[in-house]
C-alpha cells in the first residue's frame, strides 16, 4: 500500500522501488537499470544484489510449482560456481526480479495496478513481475547495476516476531490461486530433475 501511494504521488515517469537495506556498489547503476527500462518491450528491470563480494542473494527469480518463487544462486559464491557466470554476468530475461531494487516506468506499473495490497511483503515483487509478462512485457536482469542488500533488516525474516508464517501461507495460495500456470514452467530457468 505504501509503494503504491509513493507511486501515485509522484512525478517522475520512471519508479525505482528500492529498500533502505540496500548500499550501492556501482555508481552508474541508476543509469543502466534507467536504460533498459525505457525500452517499449521491458518491464520490469532488477539489479545484481550481493550479501557481500561475489557471495549472491539476488540475479533474478525463478518459478516453481511448489516453492512459488526462488532466487537463482542465493548464497553461493559466484567465483567458485562457474555454472552461475552465465546468469550473473549477463544481462537477460527472467521471470521475476526483486522489489528490493527494481525498476519499470510508470505507465506500465499503473497498467498493471500497480502492487498487489493483499500481498503485505512476501511474493509482492513476483506478483507484480508476472503481471507485466501477461501483458507482455519482458522482465530483465542487469549486473551492471550491483547494490549491497542486507535483506530483511527492515521488515524482519518471515520466521522471526515481527512477521509470522501465516503472512508467508497466505501469500503463497494466492500465487498458486492465481499464477498456477505461470509456476508449473519457468520459461526463463529450470533446474532438471536427476
């Protein structure tokens, strides 16, 4: 509710939906997540999130019919897993990317309706990205925008006093609810099953 009403009283064309748990690393990564956002055809835009060098918490988001939402690499060390390279160096296409830094005109954040209210927190960002890729849109990663995120530090952990696992279950059967087809197949990420 408060990120739409941001929204809504601004004046700027472009939203940058960023958390105060967040420390920049490159100075130009407004600029290069701005680029890609202008394009017609994108519409949301993350950032490479590192807990601290090379060890990953964000580049992108993958679907799963059970689990919902998944971070690709989350706390692995993308020197010593050489299989991440090609999705932490590349800037390319994802199902979903994280609220915790994320960019999209605002045009296209009202033509969707912006964040969904019933979601408080959990899967909000992933919401939001999917109805993007219903309209059609194409929702992309940039490493070449690299922030610091110390995540949860403001909201707290889902398992901790300040939040509870029945925000977590309530947020998960609205995205099976609603996005069931989305999360049986991630067009952009599968892991196979051995």
């Amino acid at each position: 509710r408060a990120c739409n009403f941001g929204v809504k009283n601004s004046k700027g064309d472009y939203i940058l939906l960023l958390n105060n748990d967040t420390v920049v690393i490159f100075q130009d990564w407004i600029e290069n997540m701005l680029c890609l956002a202008q394009e017609h055809k994108v519409g949301a835009v993350g950032a490479k999130l590192v807990y601290k060098p090379h060890l990953l918490q964000h580049i992108g988001v993958s679907l799963d019919e059970r689990l919902v939402a998944l971070h690709y690499g989350i706390n692995k060390n993308e020197l010593i897993e050489p299989s991440l390279i090609a999705f932490a160096e590349n800037i390319r296409e994802t199902s979903a990317v994280t609220a915790a830094c994320l960019m999209v005109s605002k045009a296209k954040y009202h033509e969707v309706g912006g964040l969904e209210e019933q979601l408080k927190v959990t899967y909000n960002d992933v919401d939001f990205c999917l109805k993007l890729l219903k309209k059609g849109y194409s929702n992309i990663f940039t490493p070449r925008s690299k922030l610091y995120h110390f995540e949860s530090k403001s909201v707290g952990a889902i398992s901790t006093n300040e939040r509870n696992m029945s925000e977590y279950e309530q947020a998960k059967k609205y995205m099976t609810d609603n996005w069931s087809n989305f999360l049986e197949q991630d067009k952009y990420y599968r892991v196979p099953l051995f």
